[in-house]
C-alpha cells in the first residue's frame, strides 16, 4: 500500500458510473485515467495542470488506453469556472512536482487552500475530496505545514476530515486526507 493505491481503493468504493470527478493535478495523468475508468462513458472527468508537459503528458496515457478526459491548462484555483457547484462527486489532488519533470514546479499552500475551498463547493453533499500531501525534498514544507492546520480547522458541523498517515516512515512521508462533505 502506497498513498496512490490507498487514495485509489477509497476514490473506488466512492464513484459511480455516470460521476463527475475533478483531478485537481492531473501530471502524467495516472489519476485521470484511473478516475476515466471509474465514471465510464457516461461520466466525465475534468482535469487541471499549469504546465502544457504534464497536459500532453496525461493526454498521451489517455490516448493509449482508449480512455478520456477534459484537459484544462490552467491553475486548479480557477476550477469554478469550468464546473458547477454541487456537481461534483470526487476531487482529487496529488501535491508537490511533476515525476519526471520540472521540481521547481510544485503545487504551494495559496493556491491550493484556494482550489480546495472553491472544489468544497463544487461537490455534491456526499461528495469526497482526496488531498494526498507530498512534500521535503525541492518542494520543501510551506505547503504542508500550511495546510495541515487549515484542514484541522475546517468546520466539523460541514465536513469529515480523515488524516492517513504512514506512521513508521521515517523521512518525510506522504500524508493523505479525505474530506466528506455532510
Ligand atoms: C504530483 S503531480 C500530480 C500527479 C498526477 N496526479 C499523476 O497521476 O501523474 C503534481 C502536479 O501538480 C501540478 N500543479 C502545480 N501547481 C498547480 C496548480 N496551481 N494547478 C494545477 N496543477 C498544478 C504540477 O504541474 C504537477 O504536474
């Protein structure tokens, strides 16, 4: 178990055919494809990345397993412009670089707190979001260390938030989070 198949089993048992889900940080596009499969052809998946590589990138896997998705080059701060709210029934962020790309291009606290205040609204009541925090190495710990409290204070009366962590891993571990909307 690792913090992608731990987020994957959760997303799983969540999504229905038919959903809309959001990849708030699409990369390679692994979590889009995953997410494709799950909606099937009658659900959609919306996906955002700031860098035209990880665009093409994810474009390129979708292709190659005959699967789809809206690619929007664009910050996923900007997400409420391209889906309405309470439509929602999944969003999913993986934090921190591209693999295999630029590492001085990583995801920061401001815009991610924003991306996560507006995806709350998207989503339907039920609806999940799954926030996996990777952070140490170049994109150091601004993000984490922001982001941590701001879940911890997010209204109990509105949200369920579920921290994930792999406790024994010394250096720097990833850390998931699933938030329930009431
Ligand atoms: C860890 S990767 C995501 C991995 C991806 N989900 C996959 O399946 O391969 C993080 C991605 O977030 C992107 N990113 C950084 N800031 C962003 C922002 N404000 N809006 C959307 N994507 C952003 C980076 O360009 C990078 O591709």
């Amino acid at each position: 178990m690792n913090a992608l198949t731990l987020v994957h089993a959760v997303a799983a048992r969540h999504v229905k055919k038919g959903d809309i889900c959001v990849d708030a940080t699409a990369g390679r596009g692994y979590d889009a494809a995953f997410l494709a499969e799950l909606v099937g052809d009658d659900g959609q998946v919306v996906a955002f990345d700031i860098q035209q590589e990880a665009i093409d990138s994810a474009a390129a896997l979708l292709a190659s397993r005959g699967l789809s998705a809206r690619l929007i080059k664009d910050s996923h701060a900007n997400m409420d412009a391209y889906l309405e709210e309470g439509s929602v029934s999944l969003i999913m962020f993986n934090l921190g670089y591209l693999p295999g790309g630029d590492h001085s291009v990583f995801t920061h606290f401001e815009s991610t707190r924003e991306a996560i205040e507006k995806g709350l609204k998207l989503l339907k009541s039920g609806g999940l979001m799954c926030v996996s925090v990777y952070y140490g190495g170049d994109s150091g710990y601004e993000e984490r260390d922001a982001l941590l409290p701001y879940l911890k204070a997010l209204d109990d009366g509105k949200y369920q938030v579920i921290e994930a962590a792999f406790y024994n891993w010394k250096k720097d571990p990833p850390i998931s989070f699933f938030i329930t909307k009431l």
